[in-house]
C-alpha cells in the first residue's frame, strides 16, 4: 500500500480506505496474506486487468482526439502573482510556439482531477493526487518602493503571500517591528496604492523593472520561489499539454 500510495500521489491511510469500501461493495476480499507480503485474489486479479485496458483504452481515444482536432482551448489556472510575475511576461512566447491552440487563462482555483482545467500552475509542488509535476521556472523577489517615497518610508505592503512560500516578507516585519500597513492581493494594485503610499513591498524583480518609478529597498536579501507546472496523469499522452511544458521549460526569464 506505501508503493501504491507513492504512485498515486496520496497517502497510505487513503489507500487502505478506499480497498476497504471496494471490498464491502463487492462483498469478497481483494488481496490475501501470503506470509509478509498480501497477494490480491482471482476477483482483484480481474479488476486489475479491466482497469489497465480501460485506462489503455481512454489514453488512446485522447490521443486520437487531440490529433484529429483542428483547435483546441487548454486551460490555464494560476496564483495572481505567478499570472503576473512569471506568465504575463512570456505567454506570449508560449502562444506563438502552439498552432490551433487557445490558451484560456484563469487565476481561479480549479481541479485537475475533475477535468475543470488543464494545466495548473503553482508556487511549490503539489503533493496529492495522479498528477505529472514539474518546475517550469523561479521568481527572484527583493524591496522595492515608489522612488518618491524612498527617504520617507512609514512602513511595508504585504501581498498575500502563501504561508508556505517565503519571498522575503518576514525582513520587513522584522526592519520596521510592525504588521503591514496593508494587505493587498495582486501586483498591480499594489503598485498602484505605492504611487501614494510611503512603503515599501517585496516585489518581483521583473515585474519592478518594468515600472522604472521603482527603486529598490536595502531591506532584506533577494529570495526565490519556485514555479511547478502539474497536469492530470491522464493527459500524459496528450501531445499539446507535452508542447507547452517544453515551451515553458525551455523559455529563459
């Protein structure tokens, strides 16, 4: 069951459950002991090989669609700040590398294993479920402020960050030993709100070069977080999904 678990992306204790209410179902034992190990019965035996031709099965019939079809939409869900600090610059690029394809973008929250997008983008790597999982890219952030506020500063912005990614906020709770003046997600507005406000925010160093009335802070050392590219593991087959991966791996930021 840890084997399984590893494989499907979950964990043991989901794995054990979901034998057990099959095997209520159906009324019989799937897998017997046999010494150390568990063996699985004539009935388990079955349902492994109806499994395998049906995943076989819809793999190809995928395959087949995505050939024969002249277009095709491929959705795109994302974090705001990944859309805007590492999509935005180069969808571009990845547009061009496509023929028949539209790329649908969403900063919405959406489920790979539901089919309510194709592809996921996320700022550390997803643990759970089938998913094929790949870092696509990195985000360098540093302290950025309005460059007529520089020698004025009254305090920090925090953008919402995910608790589990680090971009270097928690230098500025410590330099001015206050809570933010404000939360805000999404970089544009924060960048707006700098235009009047007299703080300072970690910002991503691309994004802040474009805006060239940002100035960087001496506050804190730059930080990187991650960019991961995850897909369903039933779209492995799937020959547009494999081209925007290699788009994205292959772009230099």
């Amino acid at each position: 069951m840890t084997a399984a678990a590893e494989h499907l992306g979950t964990n043991t204790a989901t794995v054990s459950r979901r034998i057990e209410r099959i095997t209520e179902e159906l009324g019989q034992p799937l897998f017997t002991k046999d010494g150390q190990s568990w063996q699985p019965t004539s009935l388990a035996t079955k349902l492994i090989s109806i499994a395998a031709q049906t995943e076989a099965f819809l793999t190809s019939a995928q395959s087949e669609e995505n050939t024969s079809s002249k277009h095709s939409d491929i959705r795109i869900n994302a974090p705001l700040r990944i859309l805007q600090s590492y999509l935005a610059p180069i969808i571009g690029e990845v547009s061009n590398g496509l023929e028949n394809v539209t790329l649908v973008v969403s900063l919405y929250q959406a489920s790979l294993a539901f089919g309510e997008t194709d592809i996921v983008l996320s700022e550390h790597e997803p643990n759970e479920g089938r998913l094929i999982r790949k870092r696509v890219g990195t985000t360098q952030w540093r302290s950025y402020c309005d460059i007529n506020h520089f020698d004025n500063l009254q305090g920090w912005g925090d953008l919402a960050h995910h608790e589990d990614v680090s971009n270097g906020q928690d230098t500025l709770r410590a330099h001015f030993d206050a809570p933010p003046v404000l939360k805000m997600e999404g970089l544009n507005l924060m960048r707006t709100v700098m235009r009047t406000a007299a703080i300072v925010c970690r910002l991503p160093k691309l994004f802040a070069q474009e805006h060239h009335d940002l100035i960087e802070v001496p506050i804190g050392v730059p930080t990187t977080s991650e960019v991961w590219l995850s897909y369903h593991y039933t779209r492995r087959s799937d020959t547009v999904i494999r081209d925007i991966v290699d788009i994205l791996s292959n772009i230099k930021q």
